[in-house]
C-alpha cells in the first residue's frame, strides 16, 4: 500500500481531519504538510458521502479554587451560556470571572455538495469557586443547640412560698463596670483578684441586707465593660481601638471574667431564680457577647438559671407592675429613652406603672425623671457607679471622686421599688481596718 493510500485510509476512519490537523497528520505519516492537504482536497471530491466537520471538543479542567472550560470545533456552542450548559458547569459551586467568544471559519459542502463557509465558534471562560456564604448567627444558634446537651443539668429548686399577706420581690444586683483587667492609679491599687473580691463582697452584703424582703427573682445584668478590653493585638484596645493599659492578657481577663460570672450567678440561684441580663459595653462588646454565649450553654439546662443573650443592646425585664430597661449607657441620649422605650417595648410598656432605665458607663451615680406623655407615669433613668478603680486617663481629666459602690434595687411586684442597698467599697474598707 502506498503512502498515498495509507493517508487516505486514515483520513476516512478520521473525517474531522480533511479540513485541519494536517501539519499533525503530515508528521504521523513522515510526509509534509502539502501532501496530506492534497490527498485530503481529492478524497472529498472522489467521496461525496464524506462529512468533513471538525471534531467537537469540550474540556474541563479544575483546581482547588479555578477552573478553566473551554469548547472548541463547535457549531451549537455560541455563548457563555452555551458553554456553561455543554459543559455542565455547577453554577452553585462556580461563579464567571471572565470570558472569550472567538470565530473562525471553514469550508464545507451543503447536501447539494456544493461548497459552504462554515463559522465555528471557539469558546473559553475562567472560573472561580463560590466561597459559600456563612450565616454565622444560624452557625452559633445551631451550637449552642448541640453544646447545650453538655451543660450540667440543674433541676428546679423547690422553694418555701410566703403567705399570701406577703408581697413578692424582685431583688436587682448592680455591680457595672467592673473593668476586669485595669491598671489603677498607684493610690488606688486594682488586679484581677480585687476585682473579683469587691463583687463577691458585695453580693454577699447585698444579698445578707435584702434578707427582709421576699426575693421570688433576682435580676444580675452581666457586662456594662466587665472586661477593661476587647483585643490584645495590636495593642490592648477597647471594640473601637482606643488604647488601654491592662494589668493582664486579654485571655485571661476573659476567663476569670468568666469564673467570675459563674460563681456569682451559681451563689444567687440558691437565693432566688436568677435572670441575667447580659449587656455589652463600649470596652468589651464582643468579649460580653462570646461570655454571655458560654453562660448561655452553660446554664441551657439549669432550670433556676435565665439568660436574656439576644442581639438587642438594650434588654428588658417585665416584673408585676414594673419594667426594668438596662443599656450601657453610651448609645442613646437620656432625652430620646422615652421615645426608643415607647416603640420597642411598647407591649411591655402599656402594661406597668413603673419604669426604670439602668445604665452605666459614667461610673457616677444620679437619677433623672423623665416624663414621656403628661398623661402617663414617668420614667426613671439612673446612671449607676463603678466599684472599678481610678485609672491614668480619669485621674488626669480629673473624674475623680465618686464613691465607688455596687448597689441592690427591691421591687415590689404591685408597688414598685421599695429600697435601694448600696456597697461603698471604701467605706467597708475602713470599717475593716
């Protein structure tokens, strides 16, 4: 068989070939380029049932995070989203970052066998893998749920009931803006230890002063700038950057801030039911919301023990005929509460004659009496101290001087707040001396 003959046989099992790939065909065979176009030409003059089309070419080809499709030799490929169909791209897994559409053209026979210009397309598109959306909300809810089943299980306590001469009490410990972490003024020495000290002190002289009241519930609010910061790196800094002097790594604020709320919130459970509030501050706001995350596993199946830990700033405790409001401090202005208070908690609100509003930051305490609507009972907004030390930055703009001092609120369920304890850090120093 001559060569000739060979190329034209190989040429008939590979129609696809008489219009392109000769330089390929040419060096399988060890001829040029000519010849095989020649035999190729004569082959589809002498052949009329011959269909030289080019070959369809569809590729694939993947990385981790790219791919690249291309469709080559094709008719019925056109566009992007021809190509993207061919293909079977997974348009879910796989977005477009750029494309090419380019065209060439050929000759061919129609089926009259006279010759035709065929345009093929040539088409290419640069993937990239869709990073998957993260609903870190849901991702948490969904641990929390799995988490939960760990925590300890606590059953409901069975507590002596009063006669019914007796009223009900809500007992509200307020120890804000403790500052877990702070440096004090040499005058004023703080650590972490005496931090933890004045709180536990103080809830145990609130908690022995309060014994002449029937306490059914006590309400713990949990943050207010617990912690003095929110990140070590790359200085110790608040949510918003501003630079602090810490006596410790952040870490390790978080973790006896941690202990800390546990043990105070495990020693009033065996007094009352407990209800903790947890409200971030403008030191600590996303340390609070990660603390008040773990106090919410941990206490999942503890049936003394209620923690309010949604996304809201300001939370809200309805009790009989009162409505405790707690927010930081630094958000809204005084003057806009009643306002803010009236939509938000407008249910809530139409239901009680008393309102309060308990708020810290300042580290000061006064009470200020607002009144919304003339028609309607007003609301009262107390800025509430620190039993935290005096630091640099206040000791030098001269904040300076407020009694340091965690205090207790008694709510009467019918008849509103019945008394106000105070814990006066300096004042139960001395006596101790």
């Amino acid at each position: 068989m001559s060569l000739n003959d060979q190329i034209r046989e190989y040429l008939l099992k590979n129609p696809h070939l008489m219009r392109s790939k000769y330089a390929d065909t040419a060096k399988k065979f060890g001829t040029n380029y000519e010849q095989i176009r020649t035999v190729a030409r004569r082959l589809r003059e002498r052949n009329p049932d011959v269909e030289p089309k080019e070959k369809e070419v569809l590729n694939f080809q993947e990385t981790k995070n790219t791919a690249v499709v291309t469709a080559e030799n094709c008719t019925r490929v056109k566009s992007l989203e021809d190509l993207l169909a061919a293909c079977e791209v997974d348009l879910d897994m796989w977005e477009v970052d750029k494309y090419d559409i380019g065209t060439y053209e050929v000759t061919g026979f129609d089926n009259d066998r006279k010759p035709i210009t065929i345009t093929m397309f040539r088409t290419k598109a640069f993937l990239k893998r869709i990073k998957p959306e993260l609903n870190l909300n849901k991702i948490k809810q969904e641990l929390i749920e799995d988490l939960r089943n760990l925590s300890p299980v606590v059953s409901k306590i069975k507590r002596q009931r009063p006669d019914d001469r007796k009223d009900l009490h809500l007992l509200e410990i307020s120890a804000f803006d403790l500052h877990l972490g702070k440096i004090g003024i040499k005058e004023d020495k703080y650590s972490l230890d005496i931090a933890q000290e004045r709180l536990l002190s103080a809830i145990d002289h609130l908690l022995y002063r309060a014994q002449g009241y029937y306490i059914d519930k006590i309400l713990f609010i949990v943050g207010h700038d617990l912690l003095n910061s929110d990140k070590d790196w790359p200085v110790p800094s608040t949510t918003r950057g501003t630079p602090q002097f810490n006596s410790d790594y952040h870490i390790d604020m978080y973790r006896a801030a941690r202990k800390l709320m546990i043990k105070a919130i495990d020693i009033l459970s065996e007094v009352a039911d407990v209800h903790v509030m947890v409200i971030p501050g403008n030191h600590d706001r996303e340390s609070v919301m990660h603390l008040g995350d773990t106090l919410e596993l941990y206490y999942g199946n503890n049936e003394n023990v209620k923690v309010d830990n949604n996304d809201c700033l300001m939370k809200a405790l309805p009790y009989g005929n009162n409505l405790i409001i707690s927010d930081h401090g630094d958000g809204p202005k005084t003057n806009d509460l009643p306002g803010i208070i009236s939509q938000r908690f407008k249910n809530l609100w139409s239901d009680v004659d008393y309102v309060e509003v308990h708020r810290g930051h300042y580290h000061t305490n006064k009470a200020t009496k607002l009144q919304a609507i003339e028609e309607l009972n007003g609301i009262t907004v107390r800025n509430l101290s620190s039993m935290s030390a005096t630091d640099y930055w206040h000791d030098s703009k001269g904040f300076i001087g407020n009694i340091k001092k965690a205090q207790a609120f008694i709510y009467s369920r019918q008849n509103g707040l019945q008394g106000i304890l105070n814990y006066n850090v300096f004042i139960n120093k001395r006596l101790k001396q």
